[in-house]
C-alpha cells in the first residue's frame, strides 16, 4: 500500500554538485536549513552574507551592489534602539557601532562579488511577495528592523513585477559568471504574520514568476523545496511548534530529495565518510584514556589524512 505521492525527480545530469563546486546561497531562512546541510558535509558553501533575505527585490539590490562594488557609508544606515543598521541587510550584520557595521556591509559586499564569481553553483530561495517601503526615502527594504511600522507601506509585488527582478538577477549574475547553474527554490516556511490567505497570494506570486523565468537550456533550474513539503508532507506533525517552520524531519527529506537530485553518485559515497568522520569528532568517550578510545582515535586521524589528501578543500 502506498501513503504518500510522491513528486518525480531526475538526478541532473550537467554540473550536478560535487567537493569541487563552489555554491552561493541567498535568500529565505529555508536557504539556511539547505546550507547548513551543505556545511556539515563540508562542501564550498557561502552562505547568506547579508543575512536572511525574503523577498526578491532584496537579493537583486545585493547582487547588483556587489558588481557595482558599491562602498557602503555613514548616509547609507540608520541607527535605532541602540544599534546601527542596514535596511539592505539582515539584523545580524547590525552593530552597536557605526564603524563596525560599515565593516560588516562592506566586507559582506566583497565576499558576494568574489562568490559570484566562481561560483559554480547559485541557489535562490525566495520566501515571500510582501515588502515593506519606507516612506521617507520611497525604498524597498529587506529589514524593518524594528522601526515603527507606520513609517512604512506593505504592498505585493506583483507576478511581472517578481519575474522583472528575477531577470534582472539572472542576467546580473550571468554578466559576472555565465557557466554557474542558477537554482530557484521557494520557501516552504508559511509568513502566516501576513495572514493565512496573504501567503498563499504571496506564494502563488513567486511560484508563478520563478515558472517564467526558470530556462534548463539557460542553466536555470527549479526545485520543488515547496511542492515536497506541501504535497509529500502534508501534515502538521512535520511542523516545529510553531506550526509554521518545517522540523528536522522535514529538513532532512528535503535534503535528502534534493542530494539525490544534484549531487553526484561518486560524491554522496565521500558524503558518508565525511558523515562518519563528523560523528567520530562529537563523539565524547565515557574513558578518553582507555586503549579503545586510543584506537577509535587513530582510526578517525587515519579518515582524515586520506579524506583531506584527496580533497584538500574539505576542513574539520
């Protein structure tokens, strides 16, 4: 008997992910839970520089920033319950210090410009249609951080105002890097604070206009983070507690579902040592001194050396 439908998937042929590749993450939390993944199988990964970014418009300025080398400085932040700020970046990248924050902006700048470069790989999750205009300067901003919402207007992007800006990222990125393969992905997180029937128009925007844009003769791809969780979870015991974040669960067959999809057979057998090598360092002895442990560590050392003479990338 068969309990689940299960979306059909094809391992990609050309340039599927392997320790040589170089990928670039941006865009919503969800992109963090793919990454992390990555991270832990120690593949190149850079992750988010400007933070968590939701909402398309936000990641092209960012990619656009970092060809234009833009300079980040005292006019371009703000400063608001005691810390400094960027309304183009995440809150983490925020700092008690306008110096330090500049440093955070621009060094963030530089690392995206050089990642886009030889990247071999871009992965794109978009999270929500919804942004937030701050009145004052009539400018789109990937943060509100914090600041009263009535200096703001929430409006929708549009379906051709979504596929306008994932062109204008496609063809930047093309303009730095024109062999990198390009991933769209939609976040399965739900932004239920825009209310119920506001995610689903804001996830039907972007699905919609991904669906425009995405072109595999092009190098641009679609994989299906929202379908999976949507139509082959769907159930509220893959939830965190808040009903609304996919859980470990989750995250672990969309991982899964995604590693079978782009990473090479000859890589996911790597993947395993590295797993077992990665469980070996958390393992805490119950007698760091006993002959056994002794063993168990020179057997690890051994992992090591070979795993690293044959892929000096991988670091633990």
């Amino acid at each position: 008997m068969i309990l689940q439908t299960q979306i059909p998937l094809q391992q990609q042929q050309y340039n599927p992910i392997t320790y040589q590749s170089k990928l670039l993450l941006l865009g919503s939390c969800f992109s963090e839970n793919i990454g992390n993944k990555l991270s832990y199988f120690k593949f190149q990964t850079v992750q988010n520089p400007f933070g968590i970014l939701f909402q398309p418009k936000a990641i092209e300025n960012l990619v656009l920033d970092a060809i234009n080398q833009k300079v980040y400085k005292e006019n371009d932040i703000l400063f608001h319950n005691e810390q400094w700020h960027s309304f183009n970046a995440h809150s983490k990248l925020s700092s008690p210090t306008k110096e330090r924050l500049l440093d955070n902006l621009n060094e963030a700048i530089t690392l995206t410009q050089n990642s886009l470069n030889n990247a071999s790989h871009i992965i794109v999750t978009l999270g929500t249609a919804w942004v937030y205009r701050f009145i004052e300067k009539d400018q789109l901003v990937a943060n509100c951080h914090k600041v009263p919402q009535k200096k703001f207007l929430k409006e929708i992007l549009s379906i051709n105002e979504i596929k306008e800006s994932l062109d204008a990222l496609t063809s930047l990125i093309r303009s730095e890097n024109s062999k990198t393969s390009i991933i769209f992905t939609l976040s399965p997180v739900r932004h239920l604070k825009d209310g119920f029937i506001e995610n689903q128009r804001s996830k039907a925007h972007l699905l919609s206009a991904i669906h425009k844009v995405v072109d595999e003769r092009k190098n641009i791809h679609y994989f299906p983070s929202y379908e999976i969780m949507m139509d082959e979870l769907r159930d509220y015991r893959f939830y965190k507690e808040d009903m609304i974040h996919p859980n470990n669960v989750a995250i672990n067959y969309i991982w899964e579902r995604f590693k079978n999809v782009w990473i090479s057979e000859d890589t996911q057998a790597t993947m395993k040592t590295v797993d077992t090598i990665q469980k070996g360092l958390a393992h805490k002895p119950f007698n760091p001194e006993s002959d056994q442990h002794k063993v168990f560590l020179k057997k690890l050392s051994d992992k090591l050396k070979n795993i690293q003479q044959h892929f000096p990338s991988i670091k633990f």
